[in-house]
C-alpha cells in the first residue's frame, strides 16, 4: 500500500467514493435506518473492494464521509466517528485480503462495536447499547457479508479484476 499514488489510484479511489456516496443517498431511508439503529447500508457492499485494491481504502472512508455529510440531521460524532470506523475497517479487509471469509468480518464488527456503541447516545434512541451492536453488526452481515461476498464473487470475474482477485 506504499506504492508511489499514480493517477489509477487517484482514479480508483475516488470513483469508489463516487458510488459509496450515490449509493448511500438512493437508499437513504435504508443508509440511516427507520429508527436509527436499524440500519442496512447497501453502500457497505463495497466494503469488499480492498481485496482487490489498496485505493479502496481511501475512497471507502470519503466515500463514507461524504455521504455522512450529505445525509440530513447526520449528528456530528457519527459524522466523524462512522467514517473513521470505516477508514479502519476497509485497511483491516486489506490486510485480510488474501481470506475473503476473514476480510469481510472487520467491517461488520467494528461498525457494530463502534457504531452500535454510539448511537443510542448519540440519537437519543432508548434501546441497549447492546441491542443497537447487534442490529448494526446485523445489518453490516446482510450488506458486507452477504451482498459483499456476493459482489466481489462477481466482480473477480470481471477482466478488470480477475489479475487483482487474490481469493
């Protein structure tokens, strides 16, 4: 991941942010969930993308705040804290790469230990800090571990991928 930044990287990564943003504001009412801690993100189906190039990294994490920020009555802390949480767990699934199984995994356990630590306090919502872990971990699984594993599956296939897939 040390590599000199060409203008692919720069490329790649912002295209990633490009989609994580507009995928995260057409299913909006789904992004922030119904209640607050009920939440299933189908942007976090990109969460994969670090298997296959270390720009996913960056692009998943402006990707991320972006869309944080453009999503209204966004509160600060999940602002700053959701996009780091996922700055983190995309570099993890880099790491992981070579084990689809295992890379998949950071993005549902630290947004749901983070991310579900916070948003009761955060969104006022009166659940169990406990409860709001595991619904966001929940909803991580769907989007990351399902339709992740799902989308990388297809994408190595592809030509553009097939020389990166390393699983």
């Amino acid at each position: 991941m040390r590599k000199k930044m060409s203008t692919r990287y720069l490329v790649q990564g912002a295209m990633i942010a490009a989609v994580y943003v507009a995928l995260t504001k057409i299913f909006e009412p789904i992004s922030f969930g119904m209640s607050g801690a009920v939440q299933c993100r189908v942007s976090e189906l990109l969460t994969v993308l670090p298997i296959f190039t270390p720009a996913a990294v960056p692009g998943l994490f402006v990707g991320c705040l972006l869309g944080n920020l453009l999503a209204g009555g966004a509160a600060a802390v999940d602002i700053i804290f959701g996009s780091l949480t996922t700055l983190l767990a995309a570099f993890c699934t880099y790491k992981l790469r070579k084990n689809w199984l295992l890379a998949v995994l950071p993005p549902i356990i630290l947004n749901g230990l983070i991310v579900g630590g916070y948003l009761p306090a955060v969104y006022g919502i009166d659940i169990p800090v406990w409860l709001s872990m595991a619904y966001v971990a929940a909803g991580q699984v769907i989007s990351c571990g399902v339709c992740g594993l799902i989308f990388a599956k297809l994408i190595s296939k592809t030509p553009v991928f097939k020389e990166t897939a390393l699983g």
